[in-house]
C-alpha cells in the first residue's frame, strides 16, 4: 500500500518552465557568443592604442631625459611620477622580473611595442616586488624601465562591461518570460478546463480568440462540453423518467401483495423480489444524481469510518478489523462519501463472504500518509472473499459492468462502483482495486488532504 500512496504525486513540470528554460538557454548562449565576438574584434583595435600609449610615453620620456640638463632632471623625473604616474628606474642585470601573462592580448600588445621600439624590449608586471606595467627602453649605452600604472592603460571597465552584460540578460530573461506566458496561456487553459471536467466540475467556455490553431482548438473544446453536457442532461432525464416509471406499478403491486391471500414464504419471497427491484431503481437514480449540486464543506471522515465499524460490528456474521486514525478531517461532500462507503460495504456484503461459512471478515484502515508531493488521505478496504478473476478488475469501475461472482446472484445493477468512481473524481482522488496476495478483494483510496 506504501508503494502505490508514494507513486501519487500531485505536481507535474509545467510547460511554460519548460518553454522558459529553453529560451532562457537560447538568450544566455546568444549574449556569451555575441561578448566574446566583441572581445575578440576588439582586441586588435584595443592593442594599438595601448601599443601607441606606450611608444608615445616611452618617446617622450627618452627626449626629455636626453635634452634636459642635467641637474634638471631628477625635477623632471619626480614631476613625471607625481602627474603623469610614469616612473624611471635604471635597468639592473640582478632586477627580479616576473613576466606579465602570456594571453592572447599579451602577445597582440609585445609585437605591436617591439615595432616600435625594437625586438630587446622587455616587459614585466613586476620588477623588484613593486607591481604595474614595465617597459624597457634604450638611452645611448644606458638601459631604463619604464614603470606606469595598470590603470592608466585600461580602455574601458571590465565590471562596467559585465554590468551592461547582467542588465542585458536580466532584460532579455523577462522578456523569456513574457513570451513564455503569452504562448502558453491559452494551452494553461485548456489543461485547467479540461482537469475540470474530468472533476465533473463547472467550466466556463474557453476563449475562442488569438492564432487559428487557438481558435479552432477552444472552439472544439467548446463543442465538445456543450456535447458532453448534452448527453449528460439527457442520460439523467431518462435514467429519473424509467426509474420513476417503474416505482410506480412496484408500489402498486407492493400494495396489491399485502392484501393478497398467499403463505407467509411465497409472499416474503416476492415482498424480497420487489425490494430487490427498488434497490435496483435507487442505484439509478444514484447514479444520475449529478454530483455538483451540493457544496463541499469539511466534516470528520473518522467519526464516519467509526460510526459504519459500529453499524457493521451489531452484525453476528460480520467481523471487523479496524484502524482508523483519529480526527481526520475531510473537505467534500459528505453524503456522496458516505455513500461511496456505504456502496462499497454492500459489494462486500454481496460477494465477500467466505463461501463455506458464509461469513464475512473485513479489515478497514484510514489514516494521512505523507509522502514527497504532500499528505493525502489513505484509505483501505479489504475482505477475504474468493476474489476477482484479474481480466475481470479493469472493467469493475464502468457502468453496468459486472463480475463473474456478480452474475451468479440475481440481485445488483452493476452500477455500485461506477458510483464509486464517480464520487472518487469528483473529490480528486485515487481508486485502486486489486486482489490480495492471500484473499480476498483490497481497495485503495486516495485523496488530497486539505487541513482546512
């Protein structure tokens, strides 16, 4: 019984995430592309112009040094440093360099420098410990760094690129979003009316508005309900009009066999047949009965349970073995519960009895069972009758169908769990019938539980 609660799941992924994801993939995959070709046509411009930056400052500082006087250029170097963030170190053949990274821009940049001032220039992006861009450079016999900050040969900013980059795909993911909903709401709607009806729920006509396929697909929805509603109308006039048809000679002969001069056996044998008939009468009524005439409202399931265990347990023939969790409370309609209960008593009663003693054994079990997609009511019925042959089980829960054990007795419409099955939906849950691996008839329910 775990197993088959634990297989009851009631959310499946919808297709507008679906849809979303899928978008959202396209967009994410669109902008990567599109920020790497920027990346990679730019890097040829951006190299030049630093290129240029370094040979224009490196031009410049050399003149500067060669035509200053001498005793004006430490001035001229502490001017440059302080304004200009450009600093002059003598080059040392014990200088600790560290090479800058090897990347594609890297090498873009050196050989773009090296034209310029030559194939002995060396770079570092760090010398002695102190960090920033070094170039090396030659005065007459003399070699120098040039050291300028990392910053002052930065083009653009990388976090203000990224940003642009985020508030892009931000942009593009609601507009995923957007269209995801705008062309998944109309098929929403046909999902939703559809778990409606197959609720026996009211459903308001769909949209017939939009793209073709949209119209034509609500419009033959539409079509369809208006149909369905048709035949039901049609099955419960005629269904109330022979069963109401037909009580009326059964009373009168009800009437005409009391004042008949027969024995006590033969009239209590036809007072049985014409009890018999009414029963049969009010399953159909029953089962026209459209079940959305009255509200759903909470009431207390296990006070009912225990109320029908104690029905049941007056009866010497009958023993019961009950476990019903306390305090369960069920938001549905009560009398169409009770009469799903009462309906699947009575098949006990008929057709699970022990066929020597004739008497009959049941077990009855209610509680929550919790489980992944949330708590649903559990509840199981069994008996310890001969059982159903398994070809005859898938075909119990339609109307008029009847059991090999059921055709033997003369009594029953075969519309005992087509009601069944009808009030189960109508609340949302689960049947499943099955024949014990020891004997006898097992049913489970399953209901979503609502703790209001």
């Amino acid at each position: 019984m775990r197993n088959y609660f634990a297989r009851i799941s009631w959310f499946q992924s919808g297709l507008f995430w679906r849809t979303f994801l899928l978008l959202a993939l396209l967009v994410t995959a669109s902008m990567a592309t599109w920020i790497v070709s920027i990346k990679l046509l730019e890097r040829k411009p951006k190299a030049q112009q630093l290129a240029g930056q370094i040979g224009t400052m490196v031009s410049i500082t050399s003149a500067a040094l060669t035509h200053s006087a001498e005793d004006k250029r430490r001035e001229l170097l502490i001017e440059l440093a302080h304004n200009e963030g450009i600093s002059i170190y003598l080059l040392e053949e014990n200088d600790e360099i560290v090479k800058p990274d090897n990347d594609a821009m890297f090498a873009e940049l050196k050989e773009l420098v090296q034209q310029k001032l030559g194939k002995q220039t060396q770079f570092a992006k760090s010398v002695n410990g102190e960090i920033g861009f070094w170039v090396s450079f030659r005065i007459d016999e003399d070699q120098f760094w040039l050291r300028v900050e990392s910053d002052r040969l930065q083009t653009d900013s990388g976090l203000q690129f990224l940003g642009w980059a985020a508030i892009s795909l931000l942009l593009a993911l609601i507009g995923a979003a957007f269209i995801s909903r705008r062309i998944n709401a109309p098929l929403s709607n046909l999902s939703l009316a559809a778990r409606q009806l197959a609720l026996g729920q009211n459903v308001k006509p769909l949209r017939e508005s939009g793209p073709r396929e949209i119209r034509e697909t609500n419009a033959s929805f539409n079509h369809m309900m208006a149909d369905l509603a048709r035949i039901e109308s049609d099955r419960t006039v005629i269904l109330a009009g022979i069963s109401h048809d037909l009580r009326t000679p059964l009373t009168r002969l009800q009437l005409e066999l009391e004042m008949a001069d027969l024995k006590t056996d033969i009239r209590e044998a036809m007072q049985g047949d014409l009890q018999q008939m009414d029963n049969i009468i009010q399953q159909f009524l029953d089962y026209a009965k459209p079940l959305n005439d009255a509200s759903f409202s909470s009431f207390n399931l296990s006070d009912l349970l225990e109320k029908i265990h104690t029905d049941l347990s007056r009866d010497p023939t009958i023993s019961i073995d009950a476990n019903i969790e306390a305090n369960i409370h069920f938001v549905g309609i009560q009398v169409e519960v009770q009469r799903l209960l009462s309906n699947l008593i009575e098949n006990a009663l008929r057709y699970g009895r022990n066929i020597n003693t004739l008497q009959l054994s049941l077990e009855i079990d209610c509680r929550l069972q919790h489980h992944a997609a949330g708590t649903s009511v559990a509840i199981r019925l069994r008996d310890f009758g001969p059982g159903i042959p398994e070809y005859d089980i898938a075909r119990l829960l339609r109307p008029f169908a009847r059991g090999e054990i059921a055709r033997s007795h003369a009594n029953g419409s075969g519309l005992g769990l087509a009601i069944v099955d009808r009030i189960v939906k109508r609340h949302a849950g689960k049947i499943h019938i099955t024949n014990h691996a020891h004997g006898g008839i097992e049913i489970h329910l399953a209901f979503p539980y609502n703790k209001n």
